[in-house]
C-alpha cells in the first residue's frame, strides 16, 4: 500500500514538476483505486469523427455512458425495430479501450415514442400489454449485451421533487411495481449486471426522502437493486458539500452503492427556483441569461476549480461506497447545458474547455486525489 502510494505520489511530484514533455496525470489514474472516472460520450465520439474527444476519452476515462445512444427512442424506435448500429459501436469503442461500460437507461419517462404507451387507437394500452412492451425492450437489449455492458440505469427520474412517485405514464398504466418488474426483468437478463435506481436532486432532502423509501422498499422485496445514481447536475453553490455528504452517507447505509452518474456543475443564472434536470424544461433565451459568451472570467473559472475540488473530496471521502464519477460529457463544447434549459448559451459545466484543453477545475480534481495519497 505504502509503496503503491508513493509510487502514485512521485508521478504526481514529476508531473508537477513539468518536465515539458510530460503530460499531466490522467483523472483515470490520479482516482485509481478509490473509483472508477467516466464521460457520456455522444455520436461523433462513439463513431470516431470527434478524433480530438476521442484522444481526451482515451486517455482521461476508464468507464463510458451514452449520452443519447441507447435511449428508448434511438434504439427502439418503432414497435418491431430495434436500431443497434450506434449501441453496438459504443459498446465496442469500450471493449476495444478495456473500460466499464455502462448502459443508460431503459425505462424513463423522456426520449421514449409515444407508441410505447397506446394502442392503434391511440388510447393508453393496458398494464399486460404495457409490461409485455417494457419486457421485450429491457430482454432485447440488455440480453444483447449481456456480460458487456456491466452496469445498467434501470429506472431513471421516477420520483417528483417532493419524493412521491411521478405521474408518468409507466406509473399510470402500470402502476408503482413497474419498478420492481424492470429491475427484475433487467436481472433476469444479465445477472451479473449492475443494476441503478438514478435520479436528479436527491440532495434536497423530500426527494432524498423519497428514494430512500422507495430503495429500502425494492431491497425489502428482494428486487436486484445495486447502486442509485446521483445524477450531479450541480451549480456553485447547489447541493452544499454537508447535503451532499449526508446523501452518500444515506444511501450507503442501506447497502447500496453510489455512483454519481452524470456530473457537470453549471456557472450560469439559473432559470428555475429549484435544482431541477428534467430535460422537457425550456426558458426563453436572453442575452442576461448568457453572460460569458465571450469567455469566463478569471474569478468564476476559479470558483469553479474550488467547486469541484469540494465535490471531489466529499466522493474521496466516501471511496468505500461510490464506485464511479461520470461526468455528462467530455469538453464545454459537448455539453448539453449549452442548450438546457435555455438553448444557445455558452456554458462551462465540464473539465476540458472548448478547445480540449483541461481548466483549473481539472488540476483542482487531481490535486485533491494526489493530497488524499500524501496524507
Ligand atoms: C440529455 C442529453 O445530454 C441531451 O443530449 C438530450 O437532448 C437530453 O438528455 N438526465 C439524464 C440524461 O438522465 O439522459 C439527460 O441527457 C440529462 C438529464
């Protein structure tokens, strides 16, 4: 151990010191053995037309997400079509750089056709027919990538800001065992997968309440549930680094894993009264709700380091039960909170800037890996 630690210590020390030719330590390496670092990567990235992201992907992450690639709506389009082209050159693109894939997310309440949940009249089908649909989705795909895809956001976003079930259209028809039935029928086709309860906002304490409630219930039934997902669209100053300790805390005593599943953490005006990331949400644009088109000033980019070094020490804390940090997406560039929830902002969620370069947020995250090792 010791001397694992002073190994990872003198390639900080030489990394530091900058010999000209030496890159700086990779956040894969500068977190091994305490979690997992990922990035959701989009299109261009999993076909191979974004070779600059792909360089960044390579050489910074050991787990992937797909941003947009396995949804319901991309990947089962119509009734009888199943499109695999894109799912099956992510899970590639992770095999062929040994990472841990993760599958995102099979039963949602956004990004899915509206036929799922109606009959040829256009009338909601009934809970047989719609459990029928929700077994056939989640065999198909995660039977084809059995063994491959080792972790799998089962159920994402079913629960309302004040921790009771969402009226989505999976709960009406159904009714709140959908859950349940999707995690089983997850399970029952890959039963070594890692299986995820994820959301927004568990930090906020009825939504929090909610999840736990809703966790200890499916582990009380037996349902296969591994891990919950913090998704982590933060803000600088929203969760507060004891919300999100307690968080962690919370969900660890119930035997569960954390991951924090989908982090960036915005520097823009917020739009809403609370911390939300429901992506059917639109705000009109204004120019004062952009105020760093042309660049972020000195002191937010280093508010920012700050803030993710806060976050970074609080997951470091709890090494023993978060098991991966994911951030949503790869550079400023990539990200989606450049149009979410107002479109056409520039936004600075992410580690790497819009020319692939790492900003002070990112030698601020090694700094707190490389600080836990010398302690
Ligand atoms: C977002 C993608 O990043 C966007 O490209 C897409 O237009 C909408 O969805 N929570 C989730 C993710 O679970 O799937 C969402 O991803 C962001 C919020």
């Amino acid at each position: 151990m010791l001397n694992r630690r002073f190994m990872a210590v003198s390639a900080l020390v030489a990394a530091s010191l900058g010999a000209a030719a030496q890159a700086p330590t990779p956040l894969k390496e500068a977190y091994k053995g305490d979690f997992l670092i990922g990035a959701a990567i989009n299109t261009p990235q999993i076909t191979g037309q974004d070779s600059r992201g792909d360089a960044i992907i390579e050489a910074q992450f050991d787990t992937i997400s797909p941003e947009n690639a396995l949804k319901w709506e991309r990947i089962h389009p119509k009734p009888d079509t199943y499109d695999f082209t894109l799912a099956d050159q992510y899970v590639a693109f992770g095999e062929k750089h040994h990472m841990f894939i993760v599958g995102h997310c099979l039963v949602w309440h956004n990004q899915v056709p509206d036929w799922v949940f109606r009959d040829d009249k256009g009338n909601f089908v009934d809970r047989a027919t719609l459990l029928k649909r929700m077994h056939d989705h989640i065999s198909t795909i995660v039977g084809r990538y059995k063994g491959r895809i080792q972790s799998w956001d089962v159920v994402n976003e079913a629960l309302n800001e004040d921790g009771t079930l969402r009226q989505s259209p999976w709960l009406k028809i159904i009714g709140e065992d959908y859950i349940a039935k999707a995690f089983q029928y997850a399970h029952e086709a890959d039963p070594q997968a890692q299986l995820t309860y994820n959301d927004y906002s568990l930090e906020n304490e009825p939504k929090r309440n909610g999840a736990l409630a809703l966790i200890a219930k499916l582990k009380a039934q037996g349902v296969p549930v591994t891990s919950v997902g913090l998704q982590g669209h933060d803000s600088l100053t929203w969760p507060s680094v004891e919300d999100q300790d307690a968080t962690i805390s919370d969900f660890a005593k119930l035997g569960v894993k954390v991951v924090i599943s989908e982090l960036d953490v915005d520097v823009l005006p917020s739009v809403t009264h609370q911390q939300t990331a429901e992506v059917s949400l639109k705000v009109q644009q204004e120019p004062k709700l952009n105020p760093y088109a042309n660049g972020l000033p000195q002191s937010v980019q280093q508010e920012l380091a700050q803030r993710y070094a806060d976050l970074f020490r609080v997951y470091l804390k709890h090494r023993d039960v978060v098991t991966r940090v994911t951030f949503w997406g790869v550079t400023d560039g990539d990200s989606w909170r450049n149009d979410w929830p107002v479109k056409g902002r520039t936004s600075y969620p992410l580690l790497f800037d819009r020319s692939g370069q790492p900003k002070p947020a990112f030698q601020a995250a090694i700094r707190v890996a490389a600080d836990a090792k010398t302690k």
